[in-house]
C-alpha cells in the first residue's frame, strides 16, 4: 500500500474512513502516540471501548494471543481496534501469525502497528507493502508553531495567539513533549481564555526581547554590549543549558559562513530544507537574522569564529576552573570582536574564575 501523508491521513479520520492496518513509524514517538489516541477517539465508541479496544506490547504476545486480539469481531459496534506497540520485537511465532494476517486483514479490524524509534529501526518493508504506512519524522523549525495552535486547539481545547506560539517555541524549543507539558500549564494558567504572549512570560519565564533568537541576533549582528546584556536572562530559562548555546552559535555561523560564500545570493531556506542546519528557532526568524548579519562577517571571521566556538565546547567539557557564564561571556567577546582564531580560543581555555 502506498504511504500516506500526515495530512491526508487526519483528514481520512475526520471523515470515519478507515484502512485495516496501519503502520506507524519514524522518529518522532510523541507524535506517533497522538496520532494512535486520535484513531482511537475517531475509530472506537467510548460507550464499548472496553471490548473493542486492545492495546499491547509485541514483546508481551505469543502466536495465540495475537491471532486471538486480530480474530475477534467488535461487540455491539462497527469495528474493533488493536494496537501493537514496538512491532519490531515480536516474537518469531508471532510475526509468523501477522504476516498471514496482514495477507486477508478482516474487514471489522483496525490494525495498528507501531515501530520503535531510534538508528536500529528500520522501516519493515513486508508491513509497508500491506498496510497505510505513515511517518512521524520531527517536524521542522517552521511546522511547529502551527502544531502548537493544532495541539492548543484540538486538544486542550483552548486558544493561542501565534505571537505567543512563537514566543514559547523560541522558550522550549522544538521537542514536543515539552511543549505539550508548558501548553498544559499554560491551558490551565489562562482558564479558559486565550493563552497571549503576557501567559507565556508568567508561566514560562521568557518575554519578548529576552529570547535565544534575540541573544543570537545580537551575536549575529556583532553586538556586543546588546548580547552580554541578555547572557543572563538566556541562562535562566527551562530548556537552555551553555552547551545548547553554543550549538545554537555553531549552526549560525556554519550558516552565515555557507551564506557569505555565495555572494548575497544565498537561500537560507534551501539550507534549512537539506536537513543541515538546526538552528533551535523558527525557521523564518533564523533566515531572516541571517541574511541581515552577512555583511557584518568575512571569511576569516567566520574562521575565528569557529575556532573560538570549539574552544568554548572543549571548556565546557574538560574545564572546572571557570563557570559556564564566564566561557560564554569570553565567547561573546570573541565572537564580536576583530580577534584572530588563536587569541580567540587562548581567551576561552585561560578563563579563571573571578
């Protein structure tokens, strides 16, 4: 069966159309996990859920039990749903009772297989062929604040501004789970009403101007005075440590470097698209910042910029002599300033605490 699009899959659910297996995979395990409860919400009746609805782990299924949970026709309902979670570890009696199934899946049945996640997960080609095989890929920097309204929407229940959307995912970043647990907080924070930028600084501890984006334009933008000042404020927030800011610091300049080479000409979007480039804020904030910083660097500055950065990671790592507000603030100074590579990583492997 062909692959079915995220998109097209949902709107299949909201119309009650069906297939007889489903096969979920991909990286993204929360995403896969609301999806298996959205099926189940559409697909099963509340009022008999009890003895139409099966959920269990491959590892815990025998050949029997599994023909058993497939077999059995809905009670006092149009069909039965059975989910099967991390279908690759089956055992091999099981998988046996599957593939026959999966030949002639009964027509009451829905079957949803879901596949683990991580670099051993291979997709399972003989379940593709037979099933709707969708994936949950992370989504990228540009898809999540829409996700954050979807999720506000559907299913707290509740409303969001997209300037509070993008406000919390420059916070939290793009992990979903921990943006589903601040909306949580931020649903019950807002009481029904609209969850607004203002929700999102008292509950999160971010406002606008104090974000990593901002730091990071700062930095892009060789400023300083304006970066150090919101060193402190970045420091402070959930979900950002000094080892994730110099990565963040990394991926812009890796980008601003990729963009100077092409002369003004550079697409930044074409880079975030290749998968390349993961820049820990929203896909057009990033591109836009970019873009405006190219003729703030050349060649070697991008050059000492890097290596300041490594220096900085290394200190991060290996160092006990200096507190990590210390290596950051040396790196801002090196990072905005004329320093060549070799002063620049001097700098950060020297710092002595104050």
């Amino acid at each position: 069966m062909p692959v079915v699009l995220e998109r097209a899959f949902r709107k299949s659910l909201q119309r009650g159309e069906f297939e007889r297996v489903y096969y979920f995979h991909g990286d993204d395990d929360f995403l896969k996990e609301q999806t298996v409860r959205e099926l189940v919400a559409a697909a099963v009746d509340p009022s008999t859920r009890d003895f139409n609805l099966d959920i269990r782990a491959a590892a815990e299924l025998d050949a029997e039990t599994l023909g058993s949970l497939v077999g059995t026709p809905p009670m006092m309902a149009l069909r039965r749903v059975v989910v099967v979670r991390d279908v690759a570890a089956l055992r091999k009696d099981a998988r046996a009772t599957l593939d026959r199934y999966l030949k002639e899946p009964a027509p009451d049945v829905v079957l949803v297989l879901v596949a683990p996640s991580g670099e051993k997960a291979k997709v399972d080609k003989a379940i593709e062929v037979r099933a709707a095989t969708v994936e949950f890929a992370p989504l990228s920097g540009d898809r999540v604040p829409r996700w954050i309204i979807h999720h506000v929407e559907s299913v707290l229940g509740a409303k969001i501004t997209p300037e509070a959307a993008e406000l919390l995912q420059q916070a939290a970043g793009n992990e979903l789970a921990a943006l589903a647990a601040e909306l949580d907080k931020l649903a019950s924070y807002a009481g029904g009403g609209t969850i607004d930028e203002a929700a999102v600084a008292d509950v999160v501890g971010v406002r606008r101007g104090e974000t990593l984006g901002d730091f990071l334009d700062r930095v892009a933008a060789r400023n300083v005075a304006g970066a150090l000042a919101l060193l402190p404020h970045i420091l402070a927030q959930p979900k950002t440590s000094a080892v994730s800011i110099v990565m963040a610091l990394a991926t812009q300049t890796l980008a601003i470097g990729w963009g100077i080479t092409r002369g003004g000409r550079a697409d930044y979007f074409e880079l975030l698209k290749s998968g390349k480039a993961f820049p820990m804020r929203p896909w057009g904030e990033a591109a836009r910042a970019w873009g405006a910083a190219e003729h703030h660097w050349d060649d070697d500055a991008i050059d000492a910029a890097l290596d300041a950065l490594l220096a900085a990671d290394i200190a991060l790592k290996e160092t006990r002599l200096s507190s990590d507000t210390q290596i950051l603030t040396n790196l801002v100074l090196a990072l905005c300033s004329a320093r060549r590579s070799t002063d620049a990583a001097r700098l950060l492997l020297s710092a002595v605490p104050a």
